[in-house]
C-alpha cells in the first residue's frame, strides 16, 4: 500500500499542489498535517506511521514535509526499514525500496552524522578555548515552568530524541535531563518550577 503524507505550515497555504502529486502516483491512503516544520505534535504522520505495515511505503512531496532536521529524518526512516516500510519521496527521486534509494539515503546518514560530530567538535573546542581564556563555558541553565511543561511533553513522545528537544527549548542535554527523564516524568529539580515541595529527606530512627 502507498500511504501518503503532505504538511503545510499555516492554514494560507494549499496543499493542492502536495495533494495533486501524491495522487498522481496512486496513494491508497492520504494524511495531512498543518503545522510548522519543528512541530513535535503531527497527529497525520503519526497515523500514517500507524497504519503502515510491512512491504508498505510512506510518499511524500518533498523530504522536508516529514522531518525536523535532517538526523530527525535519517531516524524516522531508519524506524521505517526496521519494520519493512519504504519512503518515496517524488521531488528527490529517493526511494529506498530500490538499491539506488537506499544508497542515497545512505549518504544522507552519513551526513547527518558528519553534522553531529562536527557540531560536537565544535563545542568542545569553544568550551576548551573559553576555559583557557578563565571562563566556565556552557550553555547556561535557563529553564523555566514553560520549558519545563513542554519538555515533558515532547520527551514523552517516542519519536523525539533528547537533543533535538533540547534544541528546541534553548537548553543543553544535561539541563534537560536534570529536570526530566527519558520519558518525560519531572525530576526532583522540577518540584520549584512546578510548584511542588521536594520529598522531605526520611530521618534514621
């Protein structure tokens, strides 16, 4: 089966053009979402990943219709293949049921792993040079209820991953993981922001 996704930012654009192309080649089912292209919250794709089943493929437009970065993509579609499920992307001749597909794709992991590492190396060479000229360095903690409830949220959608939240919200991992858990349940650094008094230490008898 083809199951098709299409997303538009705003509710001002069409999705016709999205909608004419997916179409065209023959989707047996079609979702839509319509939200910016960091949303967390895709009720469409999450119901087009739903419904896909081995030997199935996810179509869309364009390759920026269903992830936020490009690491986002290359781990969506790395879910996909776990489970036997193709993407076709129409504008970006990727297909990663065929052999040329998945080398494509191939070299897009490649990048995204490039990106990250050269991101990493980038930080670490600021912090050290910060450190040498006498200054701590880092990414202050800047947390505050907003982020925090939102945190929860997103950490608690298995799809998200811990530093594109992170990113998202203008905190290092280790801040965000200071506040919340992997599954988005509040750690005792919450209790201030949420309002709640930390668990009194229990006293030896």
């Amino acid at each position: 089966m083809l199951i098709g996704y299409m997303r538009v930012s705003t509710g001002e654009q069409s999705l016709d053009l999205q909608r004419d192309a997916l179409d065209q080649v023959g989707c047996d089912r079609v979702y839509e979402d319509v939200c910016s292209g960091r949303a967390t919250d895709r009720p469409g794709l999450n119901k087009a990943l739903e419904i896909a089943r081995d030997g199935d493929t996810l179509v869309v437009w364009k390759l920026d219709r269903i992830g936020r970065s490009l690491p986002h993509v290359v781990g969506l579609v790395g879910d996909l293949q776990k489970r036997g499920v193709g993407l076709k992307v129409l504008t970006g001749d990727v297909d990663t049921t065929t052999v040329t597909g998945r080398l494509v794709f191939g070299i897009f992991a490649t990048l995204a792993e490039f990106e990250g590492d050269l991101i990493h190396e980038r930080t670490m060479a600021g912090l050290a040079a910060a450190r040498a000229r006498g200054r701590a360095g880092g990414r202050p903690r800047v947390m505050t209820k907003q982020k925090l409830k939102a945190a929860m949220a997103m950490m608690g959608d298995r799809d998200n991953i811990a530093r594109d939240v992170a990113a998202q919200l203008g905190v290092s991992v280790s801040t965000l993981y200071a506040y919340v858990d992997a599954k988005g349940r509040p750690r005792e650094h919450a209790a201030e922001l949420l309002g709640k008094r930390r668990p009194e230490p229990a006293i030896a008898a």
